[in-house]
C-alpha cells in the first residue's frame, strides 16, 4: 500500500513539474532528502530559489489539496531548505520562495509565496 502511494504521489510530483516547467521554471532538483525533512520540488524562477511542496487529491471528499499543508509541514520544509541552502553552500543573500501545487482530481492550482 505504502509503495503503490508513493508511486501515486510521484507521478503527481512529475505533474506539478511539468505544470512549473511550463510556466518557466527551471526544476533543479526533485524528492530532496535530508534529516530535517523533504521537499517535493526545488526549481528556479529568476531571482528566486523556489522550494515546491506538491498535494494532491483524487477527489474533495477529503478536503482540497492545499488544505493539508498546514503550520507544522510549512515549518519542516522550511526546515529542510536552510539544511539545503547550507549543505549546497548557497550564499546567506540567495532570495527563496515558498510555493505550493495542489493537484484535485485534472486540476492544478499553484501558489506563489504560499508560506
């Protein structure tokens, strides 16, 4: 079951890429690991380092997909992008973002600056 959500939750993540590809963005990085969390998608949209977080919802039954991203997620991510601006030694001056993707059943919504 874990597996089969994954492989879900990937294919959606490709999706959210392909939607920022071509809006212009350039994806630099996906499914970034590290000990103080995850973050779904890191692309550039000149000036800004943008951290992607990517939800989605087969249907509303459960809510919206932007719903789920709540303080306690944002503050992990947020979390997670200083542990890569330091581990890929970005200058301190390098202006990021914090965007998010939902993804309802055919539709994609994205938020610039969400958190």
């Amino acid at each position: 079951m874990k597996e089969n959500r994954r492989k879900t939750g990937a294919e959606y993540e490709r999706q959210a890429a392909e939607f920022l590809k071509s809006k212009g963005y350039r994806i630099v990085e996906q499914n970034y690991r590290c000990r103080a969390g995850e973050i779904d998608i890191i692309a550039e949209d000149h000036p800004y380092l943008v951290f992607v977080e990517v939800k989605y919802r087969a249907t509303a039954a459960a809510g919206y997909a932007l719903e789920a991203i709540d303080g306690r997620k944002a503050a992990r991510i947020r979390r997670a992008a200083a542990f890569y601006l330091y581990e890929k030694r970005y200058p301190e001056e390098t202006p990021c973002r914090f965007d998010a993707v939902g993804v309802d059943g055919e539709r994609i919504t994205h938020i610039e600056h969400a958190f």
